[in-house]
C-alpha cells in the first residue's frame, strides 16, 4: 500500500471515528432530555390522578353523588390551567371531553377525537402511564410544534387524564449539537489533512 493511500486511510478511521463517538453523545442528550421532560409529566399526571381519587374518594363516603364529583373535579383541575399548559380529561370509552381549557369543548367529542383516543389507549396498553408525541399549537403562533403527551386513565370514572409538554426546543438543542459537531468535525478534517499532507511530503522528500 503507498505511503499516501496509508495517509489517506488513516484521515479517513480518524474522522469516522469522531462521527461516530459525536452521533452517539448527540443522541444520548436527546433522550437524557426527552426522559427529563417524561419525568416531569409523569410527577403532573400523577399529581391530578390523586386529586380526582381524593374527590372520588369523597364520592364514595357519600359526600357528594358522581355528578357532583365530577363537576368538583373538572372545576379542580381546569383551574391549572396557563396559556399552553394545562390539563385535560376524556372518556376512554367515547372519547367525550370531560376537561378541557376550551369550555365550550367540554361534553363532546371532537372531530378527531376517536382517532386521538385510540392513540392514547394504545401508548397505555400495559401500563399504567403512557407517553405518546403529536402535533400542537401554541396560543398566538401560526403553526404546529411537536408535543410530548402523558396519558393515565382513572379507572373509577373511565376518564384519561393527560398533559402535554412541547418539544420543539429540544429538537433545536439537538440540531444545534449537530451544527456544531460538523463545524468542529471540518475544523478538525482541515488540520488533520494538512498535517497528513505535509507529513507525506516530507517523508517522500527524504525517500526521494
């Protein structure tokens, strides 16, 4: 093998190597902060699935009938309610909004409500809380943003709770990781290549 095919070959491990070990922390960021965000979600579903079992729990002392607890409980939860974040409620069965930050949505079923709900009871399926990603929109933004949802069903009522938490700042973290891994990754293929050129015409000056 020639001296500069070895040269070449050498660059050419080096920088497939840096892509590699680069891709794998890039990749390892995203998912340390997508499981930071599904941690937090979980900590909020959980948090109002208690408080729906503690006016459940006052329903079934007879302190108040279902329809009572479950307007107590709609008033409860509506009021975590601020710009983009907020919590929400349907039936699992028919899919009928129970709480929602849109008064006026409230008793029906949406138009895509069968096609979101059977998303939601799939990420379920087996668990007690699932995660599931779809398209959202932020008050007074045109378009749609990637949102994280965290799904958990209160079995006393037949309601799943959820709240969502958008994730489009992470997707520009890590777009950003990546722009940054091939500035320096060129930087890097610059001097290594310069180096291995001189180096090369170094030594086939002394051979000559």
């Amino acid at each position: 093998m020639k001296l500069k095919t070895r040269i070449i070959a050498l660059v050419s491990a080096t920088l497939a190597g840096l892509v590699l070990l680069s891709g794998v922390a890039l990749y390892e960021l995203r998912e340390q902060l997508m499981e930071e965000r599904r941690a937090q979600l979980t900590t909020l579903v959980e948090l109002a699935h208690a408080a729906l079992g503690k006016i459940h729990e006052r329903e079934k002392a007879g302190e108040f009938s279902r329809e009572e607890a479950q307007k107590r409980a709609r008033e409860t939860i509506s009021s975590f309610h601020k710009d983009d974040r907020y919590f929400w409620a349907r039936n699992y069965t028919t899919d009928v909004n129970q709480i929602h930050p849109n008064p006026k949505r409230v008793g029906i079923m949406d138009k895509e409500g069968k096609a979101k709900g059977d998303e939601y009871r799939s990420a379920m399926a087996g668990k007690s809380i699932g995660f599931l990603i779809n398209q959202g929109t932020r008050p007074g933004i045109d378009g749609l943003f990637p949102k994280l949802y965290a799904v958990m069903k209160f079995e006393p009522w037949d309601w799943i709770i959820g709240y969502g938490i958008f994730v489009d700042d992470i997707n520009q973290k890590f777009w950003n990781g990546v722009q940054i891994f091939l500035a320096i990754c060129t930087l890097i293929l610059a001097c290594v290549g310069t180096l291995a050129y001189r180096m090369s015409r170094s030594i086939l000056g002394q051979l000559g």
